[in-house]
C-alpha cells in the first residue's frame, strides 16, 4: 500500500486581500502559484500566477497587513551578518485590480546587480471551476504584448511603462480581460513573464510599479467607504480584547459591497464574495447599532431583487428573499443555478426582522414606507407559501442532488438533519430555529404594520405568532432532552436530538418563560458548550463529528446569537461565558480572526482546530464580536 504524506495546511498565512468585489488571495510570501489561488472579481479569476523570481538568495524578513486592502513587505539579500540588497514591496488592492510597488535599494558599499522576474498567467475560470466543482475545458487566451509602451508621454510624467493584456471571450459571448503595466519599462517583456536587470550603485534605489487592471464589462463604478469613515463609527476601545475587535471592524469594512443601493456585505473570503441573503442580512443585524448605512444598503439590495415568479431551478417564489447570487460564466449560462438564487427557508423571515430593527434605531417612516410593498410580498410569501403541509409550521423541500441546495436552513449540509439513530430527515422538514425566526418576523411584521397605520394587520399577525408559539412548544419540546427537536421530519417525527439550534430559539423569543432555565442548561452542558462555542451537534449524537460543517463544529455567529438570547431571557452569566469563549478563540488565531468555523473539540483538551477550508475573514464571525462588544464583562 502507498503511503500518503501529511499535508501541512495553515489557512491563517493565506494572504487576502479585498475591496468591492475583487480580492487576492496568495500565499504568505504573496505569491500566487497554482491550486485555488488567485485575483479574482465577481466570481472570476483574472489571474492564475503571479510571483516574483530573484537572482540571488532572499529572505522575507517582514509581512504585514496594516488593513484587508493592503501588504507591505521587506526582503533582504544578505551577505554573512549584513544586509546589501533590500525590497521593500507595497501591495495594494483595488476595486479594478492591483497595485504592487518595489522599491530596491543597495545598502552596500559595492555595485550590486540583481535580476527581477515576474511569472504571471490568466485562465479566467469560474469560481466553481477555480474550486474543482466544475469542469472546463482548456480555455483559449489572446496575448497581447506593448500596447501601452509610450516614451514619452505615458501619464503625462514623462515615464514610461509597457503592458501586457490577457483576454478571453467566455462561452456567452462576454469579453474580459486583464492588462498588466509596468513602470519602468522591462528588459523583457512576453505574454507570461517580464524581467528587469538592475545595477544598483553604493546607496542607489530603483523603483518598480506594477498595475494590474481588471479589464470586465460586469464591473460597475460605485462610490466606496473610506477606512477612516468606517471606523470612526464604533466607539473607541483599550481592553484586553480591542486587537480583535478592531481586526474585527477593519475586516467588516473589507467586506462591504458597494452597489447602487448601498453597501451589503459579502460573506466571506475567498469563496463568497458575494451578497447572501441570511448571511448579509444576520451581518447587518449585529452591525445595527454603529452601521444602519449597511442595514438599509442590504434591505434595499434584497428588495430590488426579491421573487415576483415561481420558478423552480431557483427557487423562486413571489415574496422570497434570495438566496445568494453569482455572476461567473457558469451562473450566467445556467449550468449552475445560484446565479439569482432564492433556495433559502429563512431569508425571507430575517429580512422582515431586520426591516423592523433598522426601523426602531433609526425611526424613519419615509424608509419603513419605500419597503413597504417588499414587506407586504414577504408576508404574503410566509402566511401562503411558507407552510407546505397546511400544518402551521414553516417548512422547505429541498432541491434534487445538482439543482440546488437540499437543506435550506443555515446549517445546509444535506446531512445535517439527523435522527438520534443517524437517519436523515427527508421530504417537507420544519426545521426548529426556522419557527423561531417565523415568530419574530410576525411580531416584526405586526410592529411594522402598526407604525404604517395597518392595526387590523398588525392585529392578524400577532395573533398568528401567539399560535404558533403555543403549537411550537407542543411539537418541538423533548422532554428527556431538556431541549427542543432539531426539526419535524416530514412525517412530524421529531428530529430527538442536542443541537444548538435550540439556542437560537431564546433570541427570537418564541421559548416560554418557564422552559427557558432548562433550555440553558442544556445548552451550557459539556454535550454542547466545547468551551470555544455551543457544538451545531451534540457530543455522543450518531452523526457527530468534531470536525464536520455541521455536526459538531462550534460557527461564531450561532454561538453570539445563542449568547444573545440567553441575555435577553436573564442569563447574563452564561452569555458573558460565551461572549469570552468567541473573544478567545479569535485572540489565539494568528491573524486574530474568528475562523467561519472550528473543530467541536473541547477547550481542555487543545487550542481551537479551524475547519481546513473555513472562510478567512467571515463577515458573521466578525459581526459577532461587534455584536457582543458592547456587553458588560
């Protein structure tokens, strides 16, 4: 038998870097070489490599990232004990493309040459394609070597710089391109590679610049949001755990989309750099406080694009909210189906909840009445699309396997709905937090429609949350358990076991009063709480798995919704253990980060294991320590 070596796999020296929809991702020495690596903008990867090559040995003495949009870096030739060549690079990103600038000294005594090649290359796959989900044939690409070569009058400042453009025609007749120009011209310039060969004399410096322009008719001039600006909003901090919440709010604005309605922000990098409409809406809840600009930007963005059809392939209904959407060659062709995709059981509801809440921070009619009709659509949606089997609770259906997605709740694995003995729910399920969430949005739904003069509706709404909070309690309590069902299976068999979807039932209130002390419990048990976080699946439950997406592992985001509703039903001492386990956790990352996700591991037993390929920054796992900065501790 062969034996297979161990991979060594350190996500936390991933280089990323992002502003609107383009963003890098490198290795440490930020170098782009092959694998999932790459410059990529709206699901597009415009560079495959792009690494510098020296002449001589060199060592990497200094990497640092002051922000998510910018690298600075020193590297030094030695010679015994001494430097006698340094580059220092800066490396910044645009929402067009790249900037890198070198700037080479000789800090000898002697004439020092050095010789600098950069390698670069394009495929302009799609993400899905990047990823390995997808195959694609060899793609055809033109080459284009001195176009922008002008002696004399290139900028006006009398340098000079040649350039290479890569360009590709995808199979929808789309045209996109990549230019790359250089300053100083290069010795060499071709379609993959241009050198420069410097002599450098005692003390003498050389500078280099590098554009790199995203040339793609998909990319719209928005107006962005300065750092300065962004930050200046959340109150200023010197604690123990201000380093991570201000890694926290520099990666937050990272984030930020810019789109004609206003900023919404991505999920997460590299893989969802994209609008999601649970996870852009839930980012922009725990924002609320210091960012209502993201709130109304992200409810504003999920309006002009909710469901009017019922269209199967994507879900659509009249009222939904969207799932996700993408804008790479195989979404716009069809052969995948998220490019506007409404698969998604809970979006709908969180945009109502969301809609309510930015009304009380911000107490303006004039906005609650703009979305009026998307409120009135997503109520409609819920009170005669939502309920599949007429039974009064909110279910979905999922997809068949390649159509979309077969479990549409946030934990949407397809395994993630299990019985106690490992079987998987099927058919029509009423998953458990989704009623929650159904019961705040009526109440959201009714405060909405009181302060728009609709009493009779508002009336209509809160009576329907007051039955299906008692209905709720009926069918999803397990006794034995000392919780609440993970679901209904579509048979109303309950789904008998620990889960942390229980803990966000306290924070959309639906759990009554009288239950909420042994629901806490349970979920402060050493079965759920690992230490770092409540596990998704309870430790001992047929399908648990420390290190699964959704059957063991401990999100951030979960555990401060959990946390927050423990505090909204009096339990300032377990949430405040909470709240300390997540700040923990990201203060032993090495770039300060909660992970997307980390292992189910128990905090006794070793530091925190992050899921091999968990998003770097995740804009939940970051909003949730913004989220929960502001508690007493």
């Amino acid at each position: 038998m062969k034996l297979a070596e161990i991979v060594l796999m350190d996500f936390t020296k991933n280089l990323v870097l992002k502003e609107n929809y383009a963003f890098l991702v490198a290795d440490e020495a930020a170098e782009v070489m092959g694998g999932e690596r790459g410059l990529y903008s709206r699901d597009t990867r415009f560079l495959s490599r792009y690494v510098w090559r020296l002449s001589r040995p060199a060592q990497q003495l200094l990497n640092y990232s002051p922000r998510p949009d910018r690298c600075r870096q020193h590297v030094a030739v030695m010679e015994g004990p001494a430097q006698v060549l340094s580059v220092e690079r800066e490396l910044d990103i645009r929402a067009t493309g790249l900037e890198d600038r070198l700037l080479i000294t000789n800090d000898s005594l002697e004439t020092q040459e050095l010789e600098l090649r950069l390698e670069f290359d394009a495929d302009f796959a799609d993400l899905f394609q990047a990823r390995g989900w997808h195959d694609r044939p060899e793609p055809s690409i033109t080459r284009d070597v001195g176009l922008a070569r002008d002696a004399e009058t290139a900028r006006g400042d009398g340098s000079a710089r040649d350039a290479v453009r890569l360009g590709h025609v995808a199979s929808d007749g789309l045209e996109q391109g990549v230019e790359l120009s250089f300053t100083p011209p290069p010795a060499e310039l071709a379609g993959s590679a241009a050198a420069y060969r410097l002599r450098l004399a005692p003390g003498e410096t050389q500078r280099i610049r590098v554009l790199t322009s995203i040339n793609d008719p998909l990319e719209v001039g928005l107006p962005g949001m300065s750092y300065e600006s962004w930050l200046a909003a959340f109150p200023e901090r010197r604690d123990e755990g201000s380093a991570v919440l201000h890694r926290a709010q520099l990666d937050l604005r990272a984030l930020l989309l810019f789109s004609e309605e206003g900023p919404v922000p991505a999920a997460g990098i590299p893989w969802f750099v994209t609008a999601f409409g649970r996870d852009s809406i839930l980012t922009a809840l725990m924002l609320l406080p210091y960012q209502p600009k993201v709130a109304r930007g992200t409810l504003r963005y999920l309006a002009a694009r909710q469901g009017t059809v019922h269209h199967a392939g994507r879900a659509e209904a009249p009222g939904k909210i969207l799932h996700e959407v993408r804008q790479g060659e195989l979404a716009r062709t069809g052969k995948v189906p998220f490019g506007r995709y409404y698969g998604s059981i809970d979006a709908t509801l969180l945009f109502v909840i969301l809609l309510h809440r930015t009304f009380e921070v911000d107490d303006d009619a004039s906005f609650l009445a703009e979305l009026a009709p998307n409120l009135e659509a997503a109520l409609k949606w819920l009170d005669e699309e939502a309920d599949l089997d007429g039974d009064g609770f909110v279910e979905f259906s999922g997809a068949e396997a390649g159509t979309g997605l077969s479990v549409q709740s946030w934990k949407d694995s397809y395994d993630a709905l299990s019985h106690a003995d490992g079987r998987l729910a099927t058919g029509a399920v009423a998953v458990s937090e989704v009623q929650g969430y159904a019961y705040a949005a009526l109440n959201a739904g009714a405060a909405c429609m009181r302060a728009l003069g609709r009493a009779d509706a508002a009336e209509r709404l809160e009576a329907k949350a007051l039955r299906l909070k008692e209905r709720f309690h009926e069918a999803f309590w397990v006794p034995e358990l000392g919780t609440y069902a993970l679901a209904l299976d579509h048979d109303k068999t309950p789904l008998r076991v620990l889960s942390s979807d229980a803990g966000q039932l306290l924070w959309a209130g639906i759990v009554p009063e009288a239950t909420a002390p042994e629901l806490a419990a349970t979920l402060m048990s050493e079965q759920l709480f690992s230490g770092w976080g409540i596990r998704t699946l309870g430790l001992g439950e047929a399908r648990y798995n420390p290190l699964s997406y959704h059957n063991g592992s401990v999100w951030p985001h979960d555990t401060a919704l959990i946390a927050a509703g423990l505090r909204r039903y009096g339990f300032e001492k377990e949430a405040l253990t909470l709240r300390g386990a997540l700040f923990d956790l990201a203060a032993s990352q090495a770039d300060l980060r909660p992970p997307e996700l980390v292992a189910g591991y128990a905090r006794s037993c070793a530091p925190p294991v992050p899921y091999p390929v968990a998003c770097r920054p995740q804009a939940w796992s970051s909003a949730a320590l913004v989220y929960m900065s502001d508690w007493e501790s």
